[in-house]
C-alpha cells in the first residue's frame, strides 16, 4: 500500500503541471487584465500608469518567462499579489481554505450521517410504506439544486425563525472568530449542501446492498449457517460500501473547491466565493491559485477513494 501510495503522489506531479499550464494560459488569454480594472479610466497619464505597474509585476515579459516565474515562486510559497484586495494571495486564500474545509467536513459528516444510514434501513426492509416513501423524497431532493434548498433554508431558518445567520462565515459578537463562532455560521449551508447530496448516498446505498444481497456468496453464507447480522455486517455492508466509496472520494475534491453557488448565496467566505469574486475583478494571481488547490483537492479525493477501497474490500490489493 505504502509502494502505491508513493506512485501515486509521483504521478500528480506531471498531472499538476500540466494543470499550471492550463490555467496559466487560460487566464492570459481571456480579455482584459486586472490592472485595466484596478484604475479609474479617468486618470492622468494613465497609460504610463499601466506600463509601470506591468514592468513591476512582469507582466511585459514573455508569456514562457512569466510562467516560469509564477510556477518558481508559488512552489516556493509566494503565491503572488491579489489586485483587487490589495492584499497578498496567500492572505486571501488562506482564511478561504479554513472555512471551506470547515464547510467540507461538516457537510460530508451530515451526508453520512442522513443518507447511509436511511439506505440501510431501505435495504433491510426493502418494497415497504417506508421504503417508498424515502424514495419518493429522495428522488425529490435529487431533483432540487441545493442552492434552491439553500433559499428555503435561509427564508425558512434565517428570517422567519432567526435561528441561523443568513450570511457570512463569522459573527461580529465578542465570541467571533472562535471555532464554534464558525460551526454556528456554517450549519446552514452545510445542511443546504447535505439535504440534496444525501438524497443521492441513500439510493446508492440502499441499490448497492439490495444488489450485494442477492449474489451467490450472500446465499452460501446464509447456507453455511451464518447469522444474518454477521452475514450483513462481513459481506453486504462492505461489499455494498464500495459505490459509496466512489461517491465519497468525488465529494472531498468538489467540497474542497466550494459549492460555489451555496457560498455566494450566504456570502459565506470560502474557496467558490473567492474564486468567483477574483473571476469578477480578473484577479488572475488569486484565480491561478485557487485553480490549482481545487486539483490538489480533487487528486487527493481520487486518493483517498482508492486506499477506502483496500479497507471496505479485502480482495482489492494494490501491492
């Protein structure tokens, strides 16, 4: 496991700059720059203005020698200057980060914790008044975008019962910034995120071990005398695990890049929300860097699927 871990952290290396070189000339190409934005059109002598700041940033040099130099400098930690907030990038994407990881976990622990368990309780007591009544909302719930589910969440629990904020990721109160401070903000678009996304864990869940149940090795273990909690424990819940491992994997890059809609719609200060306040400002220092934390997260994600897949299934071995 160890030898394939390794080759798979070498293998993201040309993975990732091909990545780099993506975005890099992606974002040169678009129209416009963020120094054209930054100034008022109205000042004096503003060309002079602008070739200035393009000498001071590099920007009037070659393509492949700005590339060489952002690449040389973000691998060494200086990730560059934010035009638009006048701040450096790693100023900004820091707290981003912590928030959205924040948002990740909390919104994939409620996942878990809504979607397995009632897909269990579906296979187990499959064709019932309860079974079909969880499929009929969940095929509902998979039907709605969560930034819809979002809106009724803020109307609902944000302006006619005010038990959550609406926006922001910290309070303003003399407990601000503390860890619960930012639980207490990230709880409802967590639960904005988790309300749809459980809908899709409970119908994988539930056809997986239905499917699990009915295979040769399910019935020559009931044949061999096995009780049917150990039946179910050692071989339909792990087999039957396998999809939702899949699932899980995808989830942990997409989380880490933000739900971009859902930070936005609660103003809430992650990685979507940063992005797209820098795509809007054609901040391309902070685009660039986002851009490529949002493939490390995906990379990583892909990851931890394939070694899940060694613990929920001992025939899998990658040594």
């Amino acid at each position: 496991m160890g030898a394939y871990i390794l080759r798979r952290l070498l293998g993201m290396i040309p993975m990732l700059f091909a990545i780099t070189v993506f975005v890099f000339l992606l974002m040169h190409a678009a129209p416009g720059n963020a120094i054209d934005g930054m100034l008022n059109p109205r000042i004096q002598n503003i060309d002079q203005l602008k070739q200035h700041l393009r000498e001071i940033n590099g920007l009037n040099k070659p393509l492949w020698q700005q590339y060489v130099i952002w690449l040389r400098n973000f691998v060494q930690g200086n990730w560059g200057y934010s035009f638009s907030q006048h701040v450096p990038v790693r100023d900004v994407i820091g707290p981003a980060l912590v928030n959205t990881l924040l948002l990740a976990a909390m919104a994939e622990v409620f996942i878990l914790i809504i979607g397995v368990p009632l897909g269990i309780y579906q296979s187990r007591n499959p064709y019932g008044g309860f079974d079909n009544t969880a499929s009929v909302v969940n095929l509902i719930l998979f039907s709605i975008p969560y930034y819809i589910v979002g809106i009724f969440a803020i109307y609902l629990l944000a302006i006619k019962l005010p038990i959550f904020p609406s926006q922001n990721a910290v309070g303003t109160g003399p407990d601000a910034g503390t860890l619960m401070d930012h639980i207490y903000h990230a709880l409802l678009p967590a639960l904005s995120v988790a309300l749809t996304s459980s809908a899709v864990y409970s119908r994988y869940t539930r056809g997986s071990m239905l499917d699990v149940a009915r295979r040769d090795f399910t019935r020559t273990a009931y044949a061999k005398g096995l009780r049917e909690g150990e039946v179910f424990r050692k071989h339909v819940f792990r087999n039957g695990m396998i999809p939702i491992v899949t699932q899980f994997g995808f989830d942990i890059g997409g989380l880490i890049g933000g739900a971009v809609i859902v930070e936005n719609l609660f103003a809430y200060q992650g990685m979507g929300y940063v992005t797209l306040q820098a795509a809007t400002t054609q901040d391309y220092n902070v685009i660039m860097a986002t851009t490529l934390l949002i493939a490390i997260g995906v990379l990583i994600g892909n990851l931890i699927a394939d070694i899940l897949y060694a613990v929920v299934d001992p025939r899998i071995r990658y040594d």
